[in-house]
C-alpha cells in the first residue's frame, strides 16, 4: 500500500540558521507513518541531508538540468543532486515555468534526467486564474500531464502535485469539490495511459495555501495522498501540524 507524503518545497528561503527548525522536525518525526520530503535551497542541501541522516526524512531539491553535466554555468545536474544525497527533486513548479518559460517537454527532459540519476521526480501542474475563470483548467492539466511525463514514468520514480497557480501564496484555496475534481481527473488521465493498477501507484499530492487550518479537510477530498507545502513548511510547528493531520 503507498504510503501517503508530506513534502515541503522552502523555495528561495532560508540560510545555515532556518536548519534549526529542520532539526525540530526531525526530533518531532522520529518514526512518521506517513513519507517526509523537504526540498531546501540548493545551498543547504548537503548540511540538511547531514541533519537527516539517522531520520526518515528525505531531502529534495527544487529544480535540475536535463543534461548530466556540461557548460551551464550556474546549473545543477541531477546527478550532482543525488552526490550530495538528495533523494527527489520537484519540476515543473509554475514558478519555473512562469519565471523560467520551462515549457512541459523540457520538464520531461528533466525528469528523464531526474530518474536516470535515482531521482523521485514530483512533477508540478497546475492552471492560472485566467484558465480556470475561462474553464480551462481540465485541458490544461491535460496538456501538462501528458507532455511532461516521459517514457518510463511509474509511480515509485514520479509523484504528480496539482497546484493551482492562483492558489500560491495567495491565500486562496479551490473549492473542496474543484480539489477533488482535479485529482480524480489525473487519476483517470493516468490510467488511460499507464493502465488502472499502475495508475493507483502514484501519489497525487495537492498544493497551494495548504496551511494546519485546511489541511485534514483536504487530505479527506477524493484521490489526494498528501500536500506540496510552501510556506508552511518553513516552520516546523505548522509542517508538523500538517504531517499530523495526513498521518490522522
């Protein structure tokens, strides 16, 4: 049976300083029935892989290149990644492909890169405002579901986090019912591809203003198996009131 996961995502936050509140999570979940993952700044990865050693949290980055190495300067490969004991890398987050024009087939790239490396790939979709006001946001996801799964995806190198662009640190959350509609319609996507038993491997995560106040309502909805978290991952009381709630 998949276990359900909790995953951070700190985003372009913290220093040496914010591990302190990793430590505290990490004496808060000594033995979590439910999968951890947090996705620190690429500057802090090696030193909180370090911290999690004896834990069962899993480390991530927020981002690789589609190439194992060569002349990007500034870029990290996913092999580098898995050296320094990263375990899974998220692509594909809207704010890649708005601040970056990362486009699906590039995600795709980099999830083959991800899983050539030993890399969980959770891969991000989601709508924008303007789409899902214009009832768009099923096409959308259709879109960026099949352009940016590769060839060889399964459900143990790949998790999918539905994340509503408008809902982002804005404070706004979709609907339970839209939540729900959203998930339910991946995992259908994802059987007309992969066939009904493999679909039923992945873990769909749900991301955008999940905060300790919403997050058992949301873990109830229909196929969601854990939460993307941003901001709230940042302190370890309110990620570990989450973590709580998706072990309830």
């Amino acid at each position: 049976m998949k276990r359900k996961l909790a995953a951070g995502n700190w985003k372009m936050n913290g220093t040496a300083s914010s591990l302190a509140e990793l430590e505290a999570l990490v004496s808060l979940h000594t033995a979590p029935s439910v999968d951890i993952l947090i996705c620190p700044p690429a500057t802090l990865i090696a030193q909180a892989v370090g911290l999690c050693a004896n834990s069962p949290i899993m480390i991530g980055a927020q981002d690789c290149h589609a190439a194992a190495s060569g002349a990007h300067t500034g870029d990290i490969s996913a092999p580098m990644l898995a050296d320094v004991g990263a375990g899974a890398v998220i692509l594909g987050h809207s704010e890649r492909r708005e601040d970056h024009n990362e486009t699906s087939d590039l995600v795709a790239q980099k999830a083959v890169a991800a899983h050539a490396a030993g890399l969980i790939a959770v891969v991000c979709l989601g709508e924008s405002l303007a789409q899902r006001e214009g009832a768009r946001t099923l096409d959308v996801i259709t879109d960026q579901l099949s352009a940016s799964l590769p060839d060889g995806t399964t459900g143990a190198n790949t998790v999918i986090a539905y994340e509503p662009i408008w809902a982002i640190g804005t404070g706004l959350t979709p609907s339970l019912a839209q939540i729900g509609e959203v998930h339910d319609f991946i995992r259908s996507r994802l059987s007309e591809r992969f066939g009904g038993q493999a679909a039923e491997d992945f873990r769909l995560l749900y991301g955008g203003s999940v905060k300790p106040e919403n997050a058992a309502e949301i873990f109830a909805t229909s196929n969601v198996d854990g939460a993307l978290v941003g901001g709230a991952s940042l302190k370890s009381a309110d990620f570990s009131s989450i973590i709580k709630a998706l072990e309830a």
